[in-house]
C-alpha cells in the first residue's frame, strides 16, 4: 500500500471534510464546537468514529 498524507483542518472553526470517499469507507473529519454537530438522523450503517478533543 503506498502511504498518503491528508491535510486536515487545524483550527477551531466548524469544518467538514471528506478524507476517505469510496465504495468500502466513508471517512470523514468534523471539527465542533461545544453545542454544535450534526442534525440528528438515523442510518443502517455501521459508524466508526476517532474523537479527539
């Protein structure tokens, strides 16, 4: 596998990048602030998440 370097966002502003897009993953990097986030929504899917702060 050949390695990859993403360039992601590093602020603390609200972002939504797609990193990963294709028929096996879709990942994703959100950045949130306290309150903020995604509208509630319900999927058949299997969600895999890495949390950092």
């Amino acid at each position: 596998m050949v390695e990859q370097v993403f360039k992601l966002a590093q602020g603390d502003e609200k972002a939504v990048e797609r990193v990963i897009f294709d028929e096996n993953v879709h990942y994703l990097h959100m950045v949130f602030n306290k309150d903020e986030g995604l509208p509630e929504h319900f999927s058949n899917s299997n969600v895999y998440m890495t949390v950092i702060r």
